[in-house]
C-alpha cells in the first residue's frame, strides 16, 4: 500500500513530467505553426476539429476554448464522420486532425476524405513523417519523448501538450482578432465577467418594491414603508421629486435622541441629496459606488425620475463581487 509521501511524490514526479514535455515543445514551434494560425484567422467558415481516442477529448475541449474567444470551431469525431457527419464541413472550413501517431487505421481512412474537397488541413502529431503529417498542408509537432504513464502507454504527457499547444493558438487568435474582455464576456453572459461588463441595473432592481413617502410623512408611515419594501431604506419625494433618504440607521440614531416620535416628520431626519446611480449604468457601478461610499443601497434614477432602489443584496445575488 502506497504511503502519503509516496503518492505525493509520484504526483510531482508526474507534474514534472508533464511540464518538461511542454517547455520542449517550444522548440518545435516552426513556420507551420504560423501559417497554420495564419490560414484559421483568414477562414470564412469555422475551423473543424477532428481526432480519435484520447486526442477526440483534447479536440472537443480546444473547441470549446477556440468558440469562447471568438474562433467558430466544431467537433468532428472521427470515428463519426465517415457515417454522415462529413455533412458539416463547408467549403469556407479549415480541418485541424490531432493524432499522435498519426497512423491510426481512422486517420488513414479519414484524412482522404478530409482532402477531397480543397479544405486547407493542419495535422497536430508528434510524428511528422506519419501518414497525417505527410499529408496535410501544415504539421504542428506535439512530438514527446515518452508517456509518464509507468507503461509508456496511456496519453499523458502527449495530450498534455496537444492541449497547451491549442491553447497556443486560442491566444495568437485571440490577439489577432484585439479580442478584449467585453468580447468575451459577450460570449459568457452567465459568468460573473460576463455579469460584470454586461449588466445594468435596470435588469436586476425592482420598480415594484418602490419605496416612498412625503416630505411631511409621520414615523409610523416611514416605519411602515421601509419595512414592507424590505430595503431598509425609503425616498423621500416632493411632488415626484427626489429630496432625500431615510435609512432605517435614520430611525435608530433618532430613536436614541429624546425626541417626541410621533411628532417627528420625514423632512427632519432624512439625509439630504442621497446617493443615486442611473438604471442605465452598469451594476459593476453601482457596486464601485457602495464600496467607495460605505453603503449598501443606491437610489436607481432615469434622468430626474424616481425609478427605485438597488440594494447590495441584488448585486450579490448576481454573483458579482
């Protein structure tokens, strides 16, 4: 039975592995690479990835990252393809294969097909004197000298590489196309980036819970109206106008001078030219302004309309910190 320190060390024994056969691939970075860059950017279709066994898996997820950087990819499973789903490539695609031998029965029998047609194809193996890496038109080389797999059997160290080098070519294709952090939040609407560079506080606070009372409303009102909206805050409006806040830190603080409550009046205990965000600006803003200014609700304006309140519980509730 393997002991902590032993499982341990073959796991570094393994990161090590793994990140040395990363940094050698360095070296094989050649014209082939860059033209094969080259020739995705310049494709009016979509870039179709194939591959089968282990590489299948690698392909899928460089599609995924390729598509959420602005790169349109599809899979194509080899194994798939030659039973209909060569249907999906156009004439406008490029063909990326990822094979490490390069030899495989699959790869001999799709590559062929792959061709007949003019598409340009890149072959990713670690052999380029394979059938793939003969005949395709640029050969990225994700050669390694051996698995860390104790057998030198099972993809580690080879699909390592095949997934840092498409990562290598998302980020050229990513600077290529000056792909910034609004473009890619447009493709991750769901994400807290996506939340952050895309939503406005319109979308996120409500006009129903809108609470105000006048300028001469008794405390009872006030109480009444803070804690029915659930808020902790009311507006104070003159003739629709915007005058002032009070807080339900407002009550408190009045609460502990000796006062007559009861004959106290919004006017005298709201604060004055309160804090607003418009509904057109983002939550990110709206967040920067309770952080900077110690609080915890915005009153939500559009132009000199009262539109509502934003409290931090909503911006939170979106996930965006």
């Amino acid at each position: 039975m393997f002991s902590t320190k032993e499982i341990i060390d073959t796991a570094k024994t393994v990161l090590v592995s793994e990140s040395e056969s990363v940094v050698k691939s360095i070296d094989f970075l050649d014209e082939h690479f860059s033209k094969a860059v080259e020739t995705i950017y310049h494709t009016k279709g979509r870039l179709i990835v194939t591959g089968i066994g282990k590489s299948a898996h690698i392909g899928a997820k460089i599609v995924a990252t390729l598509n959420s950087t602005g790169t349109p990819a599809v899979f194509l499973h080899a194994a798939e393809a030659v039973h209909g789903d060569l249907g999906m490539i156009t004439q406008d695609d490029t063909i990326l294969c990822i094979s490490k031998s390069g030899n495989s029965p699959e790869i001999k029998a799709l590559v062929p097909l792959l061709k007949r047609d003019g598409n340009p194809l890149i072959g990713m193996t670690a052999d380029e004197n394979s059938f793939l890496g003969k005949e395709s038109d640029f050969v990225i080389n994700c050669f390694v000298e051996r698995e860390i797999c104790p057998n030198n059997l099972a993809p580690t160290n080879s699909t390592v590489v095949q997934l840092a080098l498409g990562d290598a070519i998302a980020i050229c294709l990513m600077k290529m196309r000056k792909f910034t952090a609004e473009n890619f939040a447009k493709f991750h609407p769901g994400g807290s980036l996506g939340k952050k560079l895309l939503l406005k506080v319109k979308d996120i606070f409500s006009e129903t819970a809108q609470p105000k009372v006048s300028p001469s409303a008794g405390i009872q009102e006030i109480i009444y109206e803070i804690s029915s909206k659930r808020l902790g805050v009311t507006a104070v409006l003159d003739n629709r106008q915007l005058v002032g806040i009070i807080t339900d830190g407002d009550i408190r603080r009045m609460l502990e001078k000796s006062v007559d409550i009861y004959k106290v009046k919004a006017e005298e205990i709201m604060t004055k030219n309160p804090r607003t965000i418009s509904s057109d600006l983002l939550v990110s803003n709206a967040l920067n302004e309770m952080e900077n200014n110690k609080i915890t609700q915005l009153v939500v304006m559009e132009g000199t309309e009262y539109k509502g309140i934003v409290h931090l519980h909503d911006i939170l509730k979106e996930g965006i910190v």
